[in-house]
C-alpha cells in the first residue's frame, strides 16, 4: 500500500471534518489508477457501471508511454490466476473463454471456468443436467470427478467415443458452455471533482487519471522542495553559527536574549526555516480546508511572536566538538545535494522513480506468495456493486468499492477476498 499511495502524498490532499475533528482525506491519489486494476459493476441511481480487471504492468507501461509523450497501447483484462483467454470481439467486448482438453477418446479434462463462474454454480447448471438428461434431451456425459483446490478447478469427465466425437465438432467450448461475452460499453465512475461522468474506453480512463496525478507529481514536487529547502536552511545557518562560534566572529558568553537575537538578526540570520515553513504550510492547509475562514486567519495573524533563533541557542556545547562539526557539516552537504538533485528531476522523473519501484516490488511478489505487492493486488479479484450515489466512496479518484454490501462471484473457483478498500479502513466486504 505504502507503493501505491506514497506518505508523502498526504500533505496534498484535502482532509474532510466530522465534528470539528479532520478525519481523512475527500479521496487518496495512488500512482496508478485503482479502478482499472480493481474493477467496477454495479447499478446505482439511474447509473450503471462495468469496468474489467486489467494487468497493472500493463497499466504501468501506458501511464510510461503517456509521460513520454506517446499514446497508451490497447489493453486486454486481465484477472489475477485466471488461466483462460480473453478475445477482443469488438470495441468493449470480448469473449472469455475457460480451458478444456481431451484425455483420450472418453475423457475430457475441464482446468478453468470463465470468469465469475463459481465451482458450484457450473456444476449444478451445466455437468448435473448434461449427466442426468431430460425427457427430451438424452444425457451427454457418463460421469465426472471434481479434483478442485482452494485456487484451482479441475473436473474430469467421462462420455461415450460417439458423443464426445460430436462435442468436438460443435466445439467443447460451446458445448460445455466454457465461454461467456463481457461487455463494457457503460463505464460510469466519480471523477475528482465529484461528479459522475460516462467514459467510453478504459484509455479515457487512464488519460484524465494521467493529467490529475501528473498535477499532484507537480505539487508534490513544490512541497518537497519547500521542505528540503527549510531544512538545508537551518543546517545552513547551524554550520555557519557553530563555524563562527569557533573561529571567534561571534560573542555570545554574557549577554542578554535580546541582545543575542538582534545580533543575529544584524548578521543576517534566518528565523527557524523549518518552522516556519510548517506554520506557513497548516495556515494554508487550515485556510483551504475552512475555505478562508476569517476567524482562523485573524487567529494565526496575531500569534507572530518574532524570530526564532532557538534552533541555534539550543545547541549544547557538543555541538563546538570536532566531531559533531564535522557530522554537522556533512548533513548539511548532504541536504543540500538532496535539494539539488530534487530541483534538477520533473514531475514526470518523479513518477517514473515511483513506478519502477513498484514494478520491481511486483516483480519480486510474483516468486514471493503473500509479499506486499502480491497480497495487495490480490485482494483486486472482487467485484463490488455501485450503489446509489450517496454511498459510493471516492477512494483511489475512481472508486469502485462500496459500504455495507456483498462482493458479486469471484474469478472462477477463486475463493472470495477482501476488497482492497479495507487496507484504507472504509469497508470491509463480507466473504460469502
């Protein structure tokens, strides 16, 4: 999760109030967008909505295209342990297909589903009444034997040479109803600014998501370096103190307060940088979360006290040592390099340093069964219903979970898990 929605990110969200009380942010902007890897269906109020799962490399890979000028490639869905094949029938639709083979001339092996077919459901619906027969329609199959796992399914059914020559022709796929259609033609989601907005393909999608994330890569860019900036400032001017201390520039053995501050202040050094920055940071935060509430700005107006040099007359005389000049200095240099080489990336640097790490995260979790990355693009399997406007979420900027309902069937015999909302602590969706 820490991949996807980066700490530093908070800083630039805007945080809702629950009774006075700052809660959570009015939606989280991870580096990719969610919904495409989650998936969406659901009806709500005169909405309906369906988005597919998708392959994150493959998102990522179109959101690298996109920064360097180029147009994202096509995208096939893509479900997690799904062994199938998807087809591109059309513009949003495809045909999902399950995996059947031949054994030999009596047996067929059935090793995948298609999507949201439960083990369950397929075998009562589709092997029970082809085994049974009815009066007008003679049995198809002789037997069959189920060999599924927590993760895996795997039916193995018997049938006459003749009939199973026959199934062939036709096609084992059809006659084992082994294929379904899925249409997206309706993708209706939350846009950042609240309002629902109909969508015609995932690449519309991905590029509103591109232009909004590239803002918050160009904000966030601005905050660091506001920040590295008050911090290689108060290094700065602790080096230049203690530098000057030593070398006998500066007195400061029996003199008053007052008079240690205007001397400073004469010898042109800054008020606490950091703090500064920070009080100058929630008096914006405050003022954009109140929308310029008057009160709270006459508030921080009248609470300037003055400079503040306690940054620099608190340094214990430790600080005078070879050693801890030294360690000084060398934070110092290093700071400023680091504010350096921030200046010298773009936003779009930026990003690409955030999704190659995640990259190699999920690259690694693919040989790691329950890494971090694994475990989180896991729980992508479920599919939420949207219900009405008033309880859908704006997680993510494009929302597919819900509160208080039950996730729709899982990818095949896959059992059931945990919406990916839960790791941000708005829902939690019951397993069925």
């Amino acid at each position: 999760m820490i991949l996807l929605f980066p700490a530093v990110d908070s800083n630039l969200l805007k945080f809702l109030y629950d009774d006075n009380q700052k809660v959570e942010p009015e939606w989280y902007i991870p580096i990719i967008p969610m919904v495409l890897i989650n998936g969406a269906e659901g009806i709500g109020t005169g909405w309906a909505c369906k988005i597919p799962n998708y392959d994150p490399r493959e998102i990522v890979n179109n959101i690298s295209r996109l920064l360097n000028h180029e147009d994202p490639l096509p995208m096939l869905p893509r479900y997690k342990n799904f062994k199938g094949v998807i087809h591109e029938l059309g513009p949003n639709q495809y045909l999902v297909s399950g995996e059947v083979s031949v054994l030999d001339k009596n047996t067929i092996e059935i090793t995948e589903l298609p999507v949201r077919t439960w083990t369950q459901t397929y075998k009562e619906s589709v092997l029970e009444p082809m085994l049974q027969g009815t009066e007008k329609t003679p049995s198809l199959i002789s037997d069959y034997k189920e060999y599924h796992t927590d993760s895996t399914v795997k039916f193995v059914v018997r049938m006459s040479d003749e009939k199973l020559a026959q199934a062939e022709a036709a096609g084992l796929h059809k006659v084992f109803k082994l294929q379904s259609s899925l249409t997206c033609n309706s993708m209706v989601l939350f846009d950042h600014m609240g309002c629902l907005k109909r969508y015609d393909s995932v690449q519309d999608i991905l590029r509103e998501f591109f232009e909004l994330r590239l803002h918050y890569y160009k904000l966030r860019k601005d905050w660091l370096i506001g920040s590295l900036g008050a911090e290689a400032a108060k290094l700065s001017n602790q080096a230049r103190f203690v530098l000057e201390k030593i070398e006998g520039k500066i007195s400061i053995e029996n003199k008053s307060k007052r008079e240690l501050i205007r001397m400073l202040v004469q010898k042109g050094y800054e008020s606490d940088p950091v703090a500064a920055w920070n009080k100058a940071q929630e008096k914006a935060q405050e003022e954009d979360d109140h929308d310029g509430n008057e009160s709270d700005s006459s508030l921080h107006s009248g609470t300037s006290s003055g400079p503040n040099f306690n940054y620099i007359l608190n340094m214990s005389l430790w600080c005078l040592t070879k050693e801890k000049v030294e360690e000084l200095l060398k934070q110092r240099d290093q700071k400023v390099r680091e504010l350096q080489n921030l200046k010298e990336k773009s936003p779009e640097d930026l990003w690409k340093e955030d999704l190659a790490v995640f990259i190699e995260e999920l690259d690694v979790s693919v040989f790691t069964v329950g890494g971090p990355v694994d475990e989180w693009l896991a729980r992508a399997e479920v599919r939420c219903a949207i219900p009405p406007t008033a309880f859908l979420c704006r997680v993510c900027m494009f929302s597919p979970c819900l509160r208080g309902l039950s996730p729709g069937p899982p990818v095949s015999s896959h059992i059931p898990k945990t919406c990916m909302a839960d790791c941000l602590n708005t829902l939690n969706c019951p397993s069925t």
